[in-house]
C-alpha cells in the first residue's frame, strides 16, 4: 500500500477517535440525567398549581396537574370565616322554636345559597296537596337522566312505579330521577310544575327563594335559612311529608328485582332524636345541607344547616345543637353569629 494512502488512513481512524471521546461522555452523561430524573424526580412546583410526575421508564417522563378542589358558593364568599360558639361547620344556621318563633341561634341566616336536594321539600309539597292519584303508574323516561351532575340512579329508564312510590323515593332516599318524573308528568308539564314551586315560595313569604327544576341538581336552585325554616314549618303541617321524609327505609319491585332503599339521614332511626320531618341535600356548589323539624327538651325545634364542609358534619353539627339545647337553663340564651350575608346569583 502506497504510503500517502496509509497516512490517510491513520489520519481518518485519528479523527473518528477523536470524535467519539467528545460523543461518548456526552451520551453517557444524558443517560445518566434521565436514571437521576427517574430516581429524584418526583414533585414539580409551579406558581399556579402542584404537578405530580409520573415516570413510565427511563426515556419518558409524563406530567400531569392537580386539579384544584372545586369550592362551595359559601366557601367562595367567605362566610366560612364566620366563628360561633358551637363550632360548627355549617357556614349557614338557624334554630327556630316551632311555636314561639323564637330565634335560639342564628349565623348566616340571611345568605342565599344553593340548596341542593332540599328542592325536593318543595317538590313534595306541590305533589302532595295537588291530590293527584297517588296510584297511577308513571314511567321513567330519558327526560329524567341526570344531565346536570352525571348522577347515578337505579331507577333506569323504562322503569314504571306509582306516583306515591315515586314521592316516597324522592323525599326518604333523594332519589333524582323520581322527583323529576313527578314535576314532568304534572299536568301541563314540567315548566308549569316549576311556576307552581315559585308561586308557592312566594305565597309562603319565602322572597329569597327561586326554583329552576324539581331535584336540587341545578345551583340555581336557591334559598336562605330563613326561607327554609318557613318552608319546613309549612311542609310539616302535611302528614304525608312528615311521613315520607322520616321513613327509615321502602322497598320497591321493579321488574323481577326489589330495591331496597334507605334514608339519606340516618339520625330517623336513633332513639336519641325525635324526628317530625326532614331532608337532606349535597351538591358541591350547595356543600352537605340539611333541615328538621325535631323535639328537644320538650320544644318542637326547627333547625336549617347549610354548606357544611365534610360529608358527615352535617350530622355532627345538629348533634352539636342538641346537646346544647338540651344543656340551657329554662331562660334560653340567643346566639347570632356575625352579619348577614346575602348572595345573588351571577
């Protein structure tokens, strides 16, 4: 071989060495990055949110964000700030003597909220005195689907039950699809079902309250405390909502099954409480509600508990109120916490 050619040849193989002792360490040194992101990267901060990293392997890094949690309209308002003495963690509440009138505590009691299934008060309300054929069969239909919240239902559509089983589902269990059926087979339909829930807010006085269907899944659906105390006093008046919303538990045939369904408050079945009438409500713009009408220390009580935070503070809250009552000299003392708030929507 010529000699000029070998030169060539040891100068080419030179530079290819050369080469590669600047290309190898870079390699290794990124291969070696992506084993640290693998073992150290676990948590990235941003200024907006808190993303999570998850690694598939060691070429692939998937980031995905937090969603933050989505607030109550009482949480966005602040009345959540609002302390009292029994520490609830209801931002709205009041406590009425059934005869009297008398205010035994109050905090937020003006505030308009999203109130959630206790729509279904007001629902059972205009069913019941309409003195429909509580016999007639009614069909579920995809009229009736949640499309609002996505909700589930064992009432599926096709279903056929009574218009009393159908209430009683509705106001004992909060069961969606049975309420809507009732305001949509109403006569003259659903929009004239819903004029008649307002026309009887409004006839009862409750100015701070407006319907816009039949289960509470909408937020527009809005009341007071103040309101709600009104409407619990007029729907227990009516021995068939003081029946249906306290019942423990109803089983119902449908097809080849039979449902067992059972109350949404399970303080019906405890001996400590006296229960005359009551429902429960929760969707998260509305937080966890409940209303009652209850005996305590031999005073019919009317209690209202809105937008409390955790899913069984609502309970706790009317057990703190109990125990307070029932610990009162025979001079019961007035709680009112903080100013009233009153939200609007929009």
């Amino acid at each position: 071989m010529p000699k000029t050619t070998l030169q060539r040849i040891t100068q080419l193989v030179g530079v290819c060495v050369l080469g590669l002792s600047f290309i190898l360490p870079a390699a290794y040194a990124a291969a070696d990055g992506e084993r640290q992101v693998s073992k150290k990267t676990r948590v990235v901060k941003t200024s907006s949110t808190r993303q999570k990293v998850k690694v598939r392997s060691s070429k692939s890094v998937v980031i995905r964000s937090a969603t933050p949690p989505k607030l109550s309209f009482g949480q966005i308002a602040g009345l959540h700030s609002a302390l009292d003495p029994l520490s609830l963690k209801s931002s709205v509440a009041l406590v009425i003597d059934q005869d009297t009138q008398e205010v035994l505590f109050s905090k937020n009691d003006h505030a308009v909220l999203p109130i959630a299934s206790l729509t279904k008060l007001m629902t059972g309300v205009i069913i019941s005195g309409a003195n429909l054929p509580m016999d007639d069969v009614l069909t579920v239909t995809q009229d009736d689907v949640d499309t609002e919240k996505n909700s589930s239902s064992r009432l599926r559509v096709g279903t056929s039950l009574t218009r009393g089983e159908l209430l009683h589902l509705a106001l004992m269990s909060s069961e969606n699809r049975a309420a809507h059926a009732l305001g949509r087979t109403y006569p003259g339909g659903l929009q004239t079902f819903v004029a008649l829930m307002n026309a009887k807010a409004k006839m009862l006085g409750m100015k701070d309250t407006r319907y816009v269907e039949p289960t509470g899944l909408s937020s527009l659906n809005q009341s007071s405390a103040q309101d709600l105390a009104t409407l619990v006093n007029a729907a227990h008046a009516d021995p068939v909502m003081r029946e249906l919303t306290t019942s423990s538990g109803y089983q119902v045939a449908v097809g080849r099954q039979t449902l067992q369904y059972n109350n949404t408050n399970r303080l019906v079945k405890s001996p400590n409480w006296d229960i005359g009438l009551q429902k429960t409500g929760y969707i998260t713009e509305a937080g966890q509600c409940l209303v009652m009408q209850t005996k305590i220390a031999g005073r019919k009580l009317i209690m209202v508990f809105l937008d409390s935070a955790g899913k069984f503070s609502r309970i706790a809250d009317a057990e703190r109120v109990r125990h307070w009552v029932e610990s009162l000299p025979v001079a019961i003392q007035k709680i009112k916490v903080a100013d009233s708030i009153k939200l609007t929507d929009g």
